[in-house]
C-alpha cells in the first residue's frame, strides 16, 4: 500500500506498507528496495530486522514499512494514518 502522508504530516511525503509472509520474504524485500535506490545514489536509514517482524526503511521524504502479518495487525498503520490518501493498494 502506498499512502500519500503529504496532506498530514510532515514525516514524510508517502509511506510504503507492505507485509512479509516469512523473515526471509522481508529480507529480501528490503534488500531489494534498498539496492534498487542505491543504484540512484539514495542511502537509507533503516530499523529493526526480519527476526522482528518490522523493518524501517527511511529515505526521507519515502519511507517503507515492512512488517510480518501479526506485526502489521499490531501496528494497524493503516488505522493510524487513515486521513492519508491512498495512492496505491495491492492485495
């Protein structure tokens, strides 16, 4: 899901929020943004770990969340932003 935060916030323009179905899926996905943006020169800066069910991805005005299924329910960013509009959702 890609919500545009822009309008209510100023965190960051959008937020990515995606779920892993394993560690190792989270792994690799944010391996995959990560070396996919530093082709374009973006470093980012990053939290937590696929042993913890959430990964932080922040580049600024973009910043991804990746987070197993419970941690996503946990979390419920998609509750918590709700007034953010969404740009993209696939399921």
């Amino acid at each position: 899901m890609l919500l545009d935060t822009h309008p209510i916030s100023v965190l960051a323009d959008f937020f990515v929020i995606a779920t892993g179905e394993s560690e190792r899926q989270l792994k690799a996905i944010a391996d995959d943004i990560q070396k996919t943006l530093k082709k374009r020169s973006l470093m980012p800066r990053t939290e937590g770990t696929p042993q913890s069910g959430w990964i932080l991805i922040d580049y600024g005005s973009v910043i991804a969340h990746l987070f197993s299924p419970a941690m996503r329910d946990y979390y419920n960013l998609e509750e918590l932003w709700v007034k953010a509009p969404v740009v993209v959702r696939i399921r």
